[in-house]
C-alpha cells in the first residue's frame, strides 16, 4: 500500500493546481525530493513553471503522479503540501492527516526527517 499525498501550488492566496502522489509520499521520501527541486529554482520562476517542473521531476511512471482538481482532497492521502510564494522565497507546509501541520517555512529550512 502506498503513502499517498496531495500537493497544491498556491498564487496570490488561491490553489493553481493540485496533484496527487500515490507512493512515498512522506517528507523523507517525497518532501526530499520536493525540497530538492525546488531549490534549484529562483525568485523568478512562476508558480505554474514551478508546479510543472516538480511534476516532471518526480513522476516515476503510470499512475504515480497525476493532475487533480485544484484544491481536491479526500484521496485517502496521509500528508498534504502546500506551496506557495513568500518574502520572495519558496515556501511549503507538511500536513499530516492525523498529527496536523508538521512544517510550514522556507523550504531551504524544511527538514525532511519529520514524521
């Protein structure tokens, strides 16, 4: 059974676009690979880049990322990130379905380990 999560990309405090990640979606698996990709991106890249860059750096093959309705949850997912834009820099919040808000700052200070 896989470790679901939802991702949403926030603009201007409204969800662009969410996705949903089927397997490995807790911070030490998928919040590393998130921080990763989002790291090499600068204050200048638009959300919508952003959301499409971190899809194609971690879709792993069928039916392991895929496009949902923004803002949809409900998917049986056990972490939820949000992303967004603040004080010019990335920033993500990792919720856990039961332990509530695990992180929420820079992702250059997101520690991947909490669980």
């Amino acid at each position: 059974m896989g470790t679901r999560s939802i991702t949403h990309t926030h603009k201007d405090g409204h969800i662009l676009c969410s996705f949903y990640k089927h397997w490995d979606g807790y911070p030490s698996e998928y919040g590393r690979d998130l921080k990763r990709v989002l790291m090499k991106m600068n204050e200048t890249t638009d959300i919508g880049d952003m959301a499409a860059q971190v899809i194609a750096a971690i879709k792993q093959g069928p039916k392991d990322v895929y496009m949902i309705a923004a803002g949809q949850n409900d998917m049986g997912e056990e972490f939820t990130y949000d992303i967004y834009r603040k004080d010019d820099a990335w920033w993500i919040t990792c919720t856990h379905v039961s332990k509530g808000v695990l992180y929420d700052g820079p992702v250059a200070e997101f520690d991947t380990s909490v669980e």
